[in-house]
C-alpha cells in the first residue's frame, strides 16, 4: 500500500511502537509490596483475608481502590510517532 512519504509498514511500526510504550508504562507502575493492613486506610472497613493474600501489602478495600482508580485522569490522545494527519485527527 502507498504510504505517501512514509515507508512500507510505518502504519504497523507506529500501532508497535504505542502499544510497546503503554505495556512498559503499566510495568513500571508500582505494584503494592510489604504487610497489608487489616483495616482499609481511607475508610477503616476491614479489608477481607482473601484480599490481603491476593494482593500482599494491599492498602485500600475494594471499593476505595475503585474509587481512586477512577479519579486518575485518563493520558492525553496524542501520538508522538504519529504522522502529522493523525495528530490533526
């Protein structure tokens, strides 16, 4: 397929290439470690025995830990390989 000025197989080098960066990112994130609290640390319910297993040195219940996830802004749409189209999108 014509890529213009691109060469042959930018397209998939670019869908890689971000790919590769957002598995790197989730990696990098730090996972919990050490002694996990019996009791949550936001709202003081207990944190249940199957959790503290799963998860060795959880923090957070259930439902505080879905809370603070949704509070994370989500990354901005920008594709720094992209061509100059698709940052124009």
């Amino acid at each position: 397929m014509a890529g213009g000025w691109a060469k042959d197989g930018a397209v998939a080098e670019q869908i890689e290439a971000s790919i590769s960066d957002e598995l790197a990112r989730m990696r990098a994130r730090k996972q919990p470690s050490g002694q996990s609290l019996t009791h949550c640390a936001d709202c003081e319910e207990p944190i249940p025995e199957a959790r503290r297993d799963a998860l060795p040195g959880v923090k957070l219940c259930i439902d505080c830990a879905g809370q603070r996830d949704t509070r994370n802004a989500p990354r901005g749409g920008i594709n720094r390989r992209g061509s100059k189209d698709s940052q124009l999108k």
